[in-house]
C-alpha cells in the first residue's frame, strides 16, 4: 500500500509555561496523535482516512508500563471501508494486561492459495508468470471481496511481583458476502479459485462462516516500553479453541507462539537497537475456515510481512520471522532515526501436501523514524520494502512496527 501523511497532528505534550505569574499545567494523563492518511494503490484504489493513536499509563512511570491504542478509519474509492481499534494495556501496579483487537471490514483483496510455495500458477487462470507489484494491475484471478467483523478480548494477570502474566480470551471472526470474483461454476471447464476449493473440500459454506472461542494464555514481559522497545523481551502463548457450541462453523483449536528480544548495541546511545520478532501460528485440530487460517498482516497490529499485501502467504500452520536494526541519525538528538529490516515467512497447505519449511519468502527494506513525543517513544515510520516476484510497498505507520 502507497501510504501518504497529510499532517500531523500531536496533542497532549507537556507544554512550558514561562509566563511570569503562570503556573505550570499538568501533563496530559492521554497523549494522542492523530495522523490523516491518503493511500493509493491497484486494490483500494484511492484510500482516505485517519490514523489516532492514544498512549497512557494508568499508575505511574515508576510502578506501571505504559500503555497504547491505535486506531484507524478509512474509506477507498472503490467503496471499502476499514475500522479498527487495537490496544495494549496495563492496569495500575501493571495488575492486569488487556490486549484488545476490534475490526468492522468491508473489505476486497486478492488471495493466492494457501502454503508458500509462489512459482504456481493460479487454480483459475492458470497463469505462469505472477508478479505482487502494487504499481502493476492487480491479478484479477483471485480477487475476494468479502465483510469481515473481529473482536479479541484477552485479560491477563500479573503473577505476584514477576513479569508473567496469565489469563482467558474470547476471540470473535465472522465472514460474510464473501465474492469470490471469479469463481464461476457454469463454464466448461469451471473456474474454480483457491478459496472454493478449500471451503468445498472441507465441506463448509463458501459465503459466510464464523469462528467464535475462548483461549488460555500465558506471557513474560520484561520490554521497557511497548511502542518502542530498547532492551527486554516478550514471550507469549495463546491456545485457542473454537467449539460449534461458541457459535463456530466448525470445530478448530489453533495455537499462537509469540516471541520478542532487543538487544541495545551501545549503552550511550538506547536507540542504537537489535530488535528480533518471530511466530508461530498453527491449526493444531479441526477445521479453521479459509479466511480464519493463519496469514501475515492477519497479527494483531497488522505488522508482519512488509512488503506484501495482507494475506499474501497463508496456510494452515505459518512461521513468521523479522530482525530490524534502529539507529539514530543524530550525533546526540533521538528526534530522527532509520531502519533496516529483514524478514522470512513460510506456511504449510496439509490440504495440498505443500510442508512448513518447504519454502521461505523473503521480504527486505529500510526506513525512517520521526519520534513526535520522545518521553513515550511515539514514533512516526516511513518504510519502503522489496519482496518475491516484484513485491515492494510503501508504509506509514505510528509507532515501531514491533
């Protein structure tokens, strides 16, 4: 996606009061930056929206971790619409982490099968030749349009005085009007695409199924801040089961293995980061609907897999792994800094006896950093990234993308 920052807007930093007589004004307890977005690219057409994001802490500094949400509201041209708000947060004394992840989708986008193995051609247009480039036309062989609804909830307590955190979730995907655009099943032969083969297979509706359950997690968090990590790490598990009885269209478990390390290369300078993200995502039974299966951009912030579309790799099982170098460009300042980042995916398709590990898709790129509010790390990222087949994207976003 082409994104492009129209302005910035900051609030909520701790304004100076030298006015002789005038008393100094507290610091806002909710700091929020709003960012308004044009983006523009073959799928969404022209998009226009706004970025809010909102940081706090519920305590203080010295007792609790900061806490952050971001939200986003956009419509295309081509009549779609994306919602979403996403936090993390921590309670007072960092008593509870609350992780929160809710969408409203009108949504359209290509799909390209499950596993990654990308040198095939698609099961419709049998083309040899596939190509990701955004500035290119979209393959029109497998676009979806389709509505999409999330809601996670996770409430973890803290055990004693440690950094674990243990809790349950409740975990919400409903797909509706699904449009596979070039499905068509009176042709001779019939054109047939990836998401209907897979729904067909496995015997469940190709227009709208809903997966509905609660999980068991268990966290260590030790990160000193969770927009803009500079030393610590983070490791967390989410076993998910989706039972009928909860409202699901068929019975699945799915299990989520998360983990985070940074590394501060020079003691004067904190922004001078190693910082390292890997994934695993599997479904461990059952049957999870095609659009519900693990995918990159499907995490909860949306940040895997710079620089290919959301759902570009997809599978039943999918390993995700990302390191990324941050520096500052300045000799003493933090306002300005850079990155250089190198990812791998990979996923596995049982229905088509494609392996975790068969092949790895590599993503790389670089980009640059403005911190708005350098107190709480609050970063804006301009990143442009390279892929498989002509992949490469533009990204704007606030906040350290891990």
């Amino acid at each position: 996606m082409l994104v492009v920052p129209a302005t910035v807007l900051a609030q909520g930093e701790k304004k100076s009061s030298e006015q002789a007589g005038s008393k100094p004004k507290k610091e806002r307890k909710v700091e929020r930056t709003i960012l308004p977005l044009i983006a523009a690219n073959p799928t969404v057409g022209v998009l226009f929206g706004v970025l809010p994001g909102f940081n706090w802490n519920m305590g203080t500094e010295a007792d609790t971790r900061n806490s952050t949400a971001l939200s986003g509201f956009y419509y295309t041209t081509q009549q779609q619409l994306f919602t979403s708000v996403r936090s993390n947060a921590f309670t007072k004394g960092n008593g509870y982490n609350l992780l929160t992840d809710i969408r409203f989708n009108l949504n359209s986008q290509p799909t390209y099968g499950l596993g990654s193995v990308l040198e095939r051609s698609s099961i419709v247009g049998g083309d040899e030749e596939v190509s990701d480039n955004p500035y290119k036309k979209v393959p029109t062989n497998e676009m979806m349009a389709f509505n999409n609804f999330r809601l996670y909830q996770t409430i973890q307590k803290r055990f004693k005085k440690t950094n674990f955190f243990y809790g349950i979730g409740y975990h919400l995907d409903i797909f509706w009007n699904i449009n596979d655009k070039q499905l068509n099943l009176d042709t001779t032969p019939q054109q047939i695409t990836h998401h209907y083969r897979y729904q067909t297979l496995k015997g469940i509706s190709t227009e709208k199924y809903t997966q509905s359950g609660l999980s068991l997690n268990a966290t260590y968090e030790s990160r000193d801040n969770v927009v803009n990590p500079y030393v610590g790490q983070l490791a967390a598990v989410s076993l998910r089961a989706f039972p009928k009885f909860l409202g699901s269209t068929e019975s699945a478990s799915q299990l989520w293995v998360e983990y985070r390390k940074y590394v501060n290369l020079k003691k004067s300078r904190p922004r001078n980061v190693l910082a390292f993200w890997t994934y695993g995502w599997f479904v461990t039974s059952g049957t999870s609907p095609y659009l519900a299966l693990p995918a990159i951009g499907w995490d909860m912030f949306a940040r895997s897999g710079r620089p290919y579309t959301q759902g570009r790799i997809r599978g039943e099982d999918l390993v995700y792994g990302e390191a990324e170098w941050r520096f500052p460009l300045q000799r003493t300042k933090n306002k300005w800094g850079a990155v250089l980042f190198l990812n791998t995916s990979t996923a596995s398709s049982r229905t088509e006896n494609i392996n975790l590990f068969q092949n790895m898709v590599l993503g790389y790129g670089g980009g640059l950093r403005f911190m708005l509010n350098e107190k709480k790390r609050v970063n804006i990222g301009l990143d442009y990234g390279f892929g498989a087949h002509g992949a490469q994207g533009l990204f704007v976003n606030l906040n350290e993308y891990f």
